[in-house]
C-alpha cells in the first residue's frame, strides 16, 4: 500500500496533455530560429560566458591572487595579461581571503580605486549563507545572482561552501543539482577555485564526480616564480593549450605572459581571421569563393576548412549595440603585448617616461600544419 503521501502517475496527466507544459520543453522552432552559438570568452581560455569553469592547483600557488585580478579586469572591462576581456558584472564569493590585509591592499596595488570597481564587482567576504550543496544555499545564490543581473560567479574555494564529505560523489551531485544547474539555467558563468589532493596528478581532490559537470577544466601550476594555466579539457573549443604568466609590480601589481603561445589552434585561428577581415572593412555577407579571395589579398594562410568556417561565422546574425554598431563575433585571440600596461594604465596613476614605449605588435601564430 502506497503512503498517503507518495505521488502517482495519474495526478499529473492534466497538468502534461500538452508538449508546452513538459518540464524542460525544448521547442524545435524556436531552438533552430536562433542564431548558432558562439562561445563569448570573458578571459580567453578560462572563463566564457554562461560556462562552468574549475580551476585547481596546490595551496600558496597564486590561485586567488590571479583570479582576483581576472575579476577586477573583466569588471572594468581591461586586459588580463595582454588579452582582451568581456566586460561583465561579477560575484566573488571569498571564505579565504581577509578584506583588509588581502582583498583591499592587492587591488590597490593593482591600481584600481573604489569607483572603478563599485558598479560591476561584488565581493562577499565570508559570506552567511546556506552550504551550496543545499537547496536553501542554491536558492540564496541564485536569488543573488538574479537580483543584481550577475554575469559571472567566482567561488574562492569550492570546498569551503559544502556540508557533505568532500571525498563523496554524492556532495557533489548535490552541488550541481541546487547550485550548478540553478546557475546554468540563468545563464550565469561560474569559475570554482580548488585544491588538489596529495597526487597532483589526479587534479582536485574530492569524488569523481567533482568533476563531471564542468564544461572548462583548468589546472594551476608554479614553477620558479612562472604561474602556468593549462586547459586540460572541456566541452568548448580551447584557443591554446596553455598561459604562461609571472607576477610584476611595476608600473602597478599585473600578470604578463612570459612565453605567448606560438601555436594556433583552428578555433584560435578562425577567431582571428575574422578580426583581420572586419578590421580591413570586408563585409560580413561574403561567399565562400569570396572569404578566399580576400584572404589571398590580405597574405592570410587558411586551409579550406577554417576559410569555411570563417565565412559561415560572419554570416551569423549580429545584435547592435546601443551605438547602433556591430560587436566584435567574439572575444578570442587579440593579444596586442605581453603586459596590458603597455597600452593601459587604471586611472590615476603616472607611469615613468620611460614605461611609455608604444608596445610592438606580435605576429599572428603560424597555422598549424594541415589546418
């Protein structure tokens, strides 16, 4: 005999009769009228919008440091270590860091002031809230998110925000179950901060599962003063394998890329291809034969495939912004120098003379063989 209150199918038969009240009802008319996705990288490589990124690396590393300064930037809408961000409202949630003696005194050194930061940064120092892997702390999150129009949410560390064993799959089924899945349903990007165990090796510590829902898989390493983020999987295409990155203090507190990555991959190629043919004025309705050709005028090598590939991503309807101007297709491989103090500097602080070199471009990557 059933407990009175278990639920049976023939309770919901009129709530279901029609496909529009399924739970979830993906409508084929509407997913096929929109324009293809392309993925819109906050930082390039490690951070895109409405994805889930988790970054792992051993302690003292430099993790919270790096994305910090990744926050500041993409608030203010400035270079992370030479590469173009996407200017985004961001959530950092901090149970490691104090306010004062960490937070205040590294974005100081940063250059950044209060009013560059108070619009689109929010910093939630040891936050009140519900464990993550509750219903009540996903609700609280999201509500969060929803209520202050948040873009991207950065959890410094995850492992702080659980009640579960850490070592559980179950934890972490329930994390994405209240907090992850809440998250990706408005569309909001997360970027987890975390430990590995004691063999590097095998990534984060915790369950096998800990993993499993992460659509960008990042791994955080320090090696004789060099920080290398390495993009070790994930359900998007990556622009390269890795950054290379040191930490400097002068003009202000920066990370500068100490070895750019030399090699493209066909993702990071088609990016910046269509760049150079927007930059150069060509119109975005052009054929394949015409993609080639102008190509050929432009000196740009690309193999069949990615020229394709470049003239069926111009053709994808664009939204004007309120100056009535295209964006760019997305946020990808526009590294102008290794240090973005080389062309920028936050407001009110005076460089020397002679930091005022105008920075030499880079030339674009060689193709890779066969792409």
């Amino acid at each position: 005999m059933n407990n009175q209150n278990d639920s049976t199918p023939e309770e919901f038969f009129d709530r279901y009769t029609t496909r529009a009240n399924l739970p979830g009802y993906l409508d084929f008319e509407e997913l096929f009228a929109t324009p293809p996705h392309n993925e819109i990288w906050l930082i390039p490589n490690v951070i895109a919008k409405g994805r889930m990124t988790q970054i792992h690396g051993p302690a003292k590393s430099g993790k919270s440091m790096a994305l910090l300064s990744m926050a500041a930037c993409i608030a203010t809408g400035t270079q992370f270590a030479g590469m173009k961000s996407t200017q985004a409202k961001v959530l950092y949630l901090d149970y490691e860091n104090n306010p004062q003696s960490d937070i205040r005194r590294r974005l100081e050194k940063m250059g950044y002031h209060a009013g560059q930061l108070q619009q689109n940064l929010l910093i939630l120092s040891f936050p009140d809230i519900p464990c993550l892997d509750t219903n009540d702390g996903g609700a609280h999150l999201a509500a969060i998110v929803e209520m202050h129009e948040i873009d991207l949410v950065i959890i410094d560390t995850v492992s702080r925000t659980i009640s579960g064993e850490e070592n559980s799959n179950d934890t972490w089924s329930r994390f994405y179950n209240y907090t992850g899945k809440r998250l990706k349903q408005l569309g909001t990007a997360v970027a987890r901060i975390d430990h590995i165990g004691k063999d590097p090796s095998k990534g984060a510590r915790g369950g096998s599962s800990k993993s499993t829902d992460v659509d960008i898989l990042c791994a955080f390493t320090e090696s004789k003063k060099i920080v290398t983020i390495t993009f070790l999987d994930g359900r998007i295409k990556s622009l390269f394998t890795k950054i290379d990155l040191t930490l400097e203090d002068e003009p202000v507190l920066h990370f500068r890329q100490v070895n750019p990555p030399a090699t493209a991959t066909p993702e990071m190629r088609v990016i910046d291809i269509c760049a150079e043919l927007d930059a150069a004025g060509y119109p975005r309705a052009m054929t394949n034969s015409e993609t080639r050709e102008a190509l050929s005028k432009l000196k740009i090598p690309a193999a069949k495939i990615v020229s394709e590939e470049v003239a069926r991503r111009r053709k994808e309807p664009q939204s004007l912004t309120v100056n009535n101007e295209l964006p760019p297709i997305t946020w990808g491989w526009h590294l102008v120098s290794s240090s973005p103090y080389a062309k920028h500097v936050p407001q009110g602080y005076k460089t020397h003379p002679r930091k005022r070199q105008r920075p030499q471009r880079l030339q674009r990557p060689r193709p890779i063989t066969g792409q």
